[in-house]
C-alpha cells in the first residue's frame, strides 16, 4: 500500500468549508462536494497526463480516425479543425497504475469543482501548501480562456471573438446548471457577450446563428454541452446547420465524439498490432496496453462467452455518457442481457475502483472514487475526483461528490519514511 492508498483510507480529514460555497450551489444538490480530498501520488498524477497526451496522438493518427469515424453518423466527416474544449478522462487507480474508464467530450463540472477548490482548507497552511488544495483561480481561468481563444483563432484568425452562447438542453433544469453560470461570468470578465441558452432559442438564417440576447450581433461560438453528440434531433437543427455550414465555431463538436468519446474507439486503443500499423509510436503503444483495460465489443458471436465471463466485465452503451445504460456485469438480469444485445454494446474488463474513507454522520464509510482529467488537446487542465457507493459514478451518496485532487509529493530521499514527508505538527 503505497502512501497515497494509506490516506485514502485512513485519513478522515474534511477540508472543506461549507459557509464558503455559493449557498445556490447546493439547491437541490446535496451531495455535489466532498467534504474530504483524494490522495493520489505524483506517479499516478504523470501517468494520467502521460495517457491523455498519448491518447491526443493516437486519436489524430489518420488509420485510427478512419476506423473511429466508420462507427459515426456522417455528419463526424465535418472536419473543423480543432479538438473541442473540455475533454475528460476517468481512470480509476488500480495497483498497478491508474486504469483509463472511458473517453467523454464536454465533460461536465469542470468550473464548479475549481470554484469549490477555494472552500477547501487543511488544518494549517503548510499542509496546504504542501497539498495544493486550492490553486490560484486564476490560472484556471487563464487555461480556460486560452483553450477557447484556440478554438476561435482556428477556424476564425484574428477576427474578435464577440458573442458566445453556452448551449443545452433545458439548462436550468440540468444538475449542474450552476457552472454554466459561472461560465457565463467568467466570459463576460474577458469581454465576451455570453448567455446560457436552450437549442430553441437559437435561429439558423443568413448562414449566420442568432439569439435575441445578442440583437443584431450573431452567435460567434457555441459552447456545446449537448448529449446529442451527433446534433441529429430536430429540436437541434439550428445549431446543425451553423456547425455544418461554418455559421458559428461550435465545440465540442461531433467529430471530437467520434474520435474520443464513443465507446466502441476503447477496442482500438487496447488493439496494440493496429496501433502499431496505424504509426503509433513505440512509447504510447507501450503505455497504452498498460491503461486501457482489455475492451471487446458485444456481438452475437461472442454473447455466450461473455455472459458466461460476465462477472469480470463492465458493460457500457457505444454512445453512453454519465453511466446511463452501464451495467457491472455481476448485476446483470437475463432481460437487462436481451438489451444490451440488441444494443451497440461494448464489454470492458472490470477494473474495481479504489476507496476514500469519510465520516458520515460520525461514523466512518468507504466510498468509491475515480479521477477525472480535464484536458484539451492533450494537456491537463485540471484534476478532480469523485466519491460515490452504488454500481456507478453518482452525486447521491452522502460523503461523497467532487473531492479535491491533493498529490502527494515524490520522496527526494529513498531511505525518507512515508511518515517523514508530511509535517508533523499537522493532524488533519
């Protein structure tokens, strides 16, 4: 157990102060936010950024893209030319390292959980120091504002970035409809008109995409946080049309969840003699046999070996996301089995994920967790985990919700103690 684990499980530290959150955050959310940070080593912390660069490579390698996009609606073909914002990437941190989950595009919670960074304080500030439990929010910010300028300037050159409309379904009503607000604010800070929209709100003429907010001022960019990854309900046509027609720099787009997010893509990656055709490189090859778990997709052909196998696999939906449709396959009924096989399926080695103790109510718990990166074309943005008991990721549990990422620094002396390298004065 290295020392990470050993915190995980036997700290019971909160750092979190609630009177310092938004009391809005919290309405109707209960379990939003952890109280207690995650523990993870500075290894663990570079072999995810490692993954997700490795990841980036191979998904821009054209053998690779042509096969993912086969997969794909085709309106995916529609090349913009960017990676879209706000990718996210779930490990979950095995023994022998952290293990990739799954893929998904406009990874939601990314502004909330660096809001709440700053409500988390350790016991003394030179655990925090040591910790780095709340990074200057600034430098978020600034990451933030430069990935969407990247996006622009891509497609659009030096022209002013003007308007920019953050776009779901019914955005008041989503459960974490608090951090489109703080979006909003944030583009506004840099002196970009913003507004958080429904699809119907926004009308397709002139090969421009309007909203009345704006007036005569069209809609520059589309901040997507859309689950219809291919825009094929009618009730998204206007926003299919700009993207399709170049009408408005839309991100994450269709492609993006072509190449990275549809689940079916975790068979290629873990397919080491296609990567190699394809011109991996020797190095992402190698790292990536070793994160992403064995990954085969579910046909009629395999059906009983996998059900038989069941109780080791994971199964997830192709087009899933927020681990609806996911099933542990030790949970699996006959009639879930029937729909899964009429479905576009794909079964995953089980990789149990690891536990934070928390006190709840007094009492001690142990929640599941994962790690979530940020990241936009290839590069780590931010980290952040989440606690949950259940079969699947949630913001139900009491304990549990965003936690903080705290990496543990590397020992600079092989004979140091694990105990030697905290401060001893300080019992969180």
């Amino acid at each position: 157990m290295d020392l990470a684990q050993a915190l995980n499980l036997g700290c019971l530290c909160s750092t979190l102060q609630p009177g310092e959150l938004d009391p809005s955050w919290g309405e109707g959310r209960p379990h939003l936010f952890s109280g207690s940070p995650v523990f993870i080593t500075a290894a663990q912390r570079d072999r995810i950024a490692a993954s997700v660069a490795a990841l980036h490579r191979v998904a821009a390698l054209p053998g690779y893209a042509a096969e993912a996009l086969a997969n794909a609606a085709p309106i995916a073909a529609t090349d913009p030319g960017t990676p879209g914002v706000f990718m996210g990437y779930d490990f979950h941190l095995a023994p022998e390292g952290p293990r990739l989950i799954e893929v998904n595009t406009n990874a939601g919670g990314a502004f909330l959980h660096a809001a709440a960074l700053q409500a988390h304080h350790a016991c003394c500030t030179e655990v925090d120091a040591l910790l780095g439990l709340a990074p200057a929010p600034e430098g978020f910010e600034a990451a933030v504002l430069g990935m969407f300028h990247r996006e622009w300037r891509a497609q659009r050159g030096d022209a002013p970035l003007r308007t920019l409309a953050i776009v779901d379904d019914r955005p008041q009503g989503q459960y974490l409809a608090p951090e489109f607000e703080l979006a909003r604010r944030l583009f506004e800070r840099a002196g970009i008109a913003a507004v958080v929209a429904d699809p119907s709100e926004l009308a397709w003429r002139e090969s421009r995409l309007w909203h009345p907010e704006f007036g005569a001022v069209p809609v520059d960019f589309v901040y997507n946080r859309l689950t219809d990854f291919d825009l094929s309900h009618p009730e998204h046509l206007a926003l299919r049309q700009a993207f399709e027609h170049g009408g408005a720099v839309v991100s994450p787009h269709p492609r993006a969840h072509a190449l990275h997010a549809d689940k079916r893509n975790l068979v290629l990656l873990g397919d080491d003699a296609r990567l190699a055709a394809w011109g991996a490189q020797p190095q992402d090859r190698t790292l990536l046999q070793g994160v992403v778990p064995p990954t085969v997709p579910v046909t009629t052909s395999n059906a009983t070996a996998l059900w038989a196998s069941r109780r080791e696999l994971f199964f997830k939906p192709a087009a899933g996301f927020g681990s609806r449709g996911a099933y542990r396959g030790d949970k699996l009924t006959r009639r879930v089995w029937d729909e899964i096989l009429a479905g576009a399926y794909v079964a995953q080695q089980l990789v149990p994920p690891s536990e934070r103790a928390v006190l709840v109510e007094g009492e001690p718990r142990r929640l599941k967790l994962d790690v979530r990166a940020y990241a936009y074309a290839g590069e780590v943005l931010l980290l952040a985990a989440r606690t949950w008991t259940g079969q699947t990721t949630n913001f139900r549990t009491p304990g549990g919700g965003f936690a903080p990422v705290a990496v543990l620094p590397s020992l600079t002396d092989p004979k140091e103690s694990p105990d030697e390298a905290l401060p001893r004065p300080c019992a969180c």
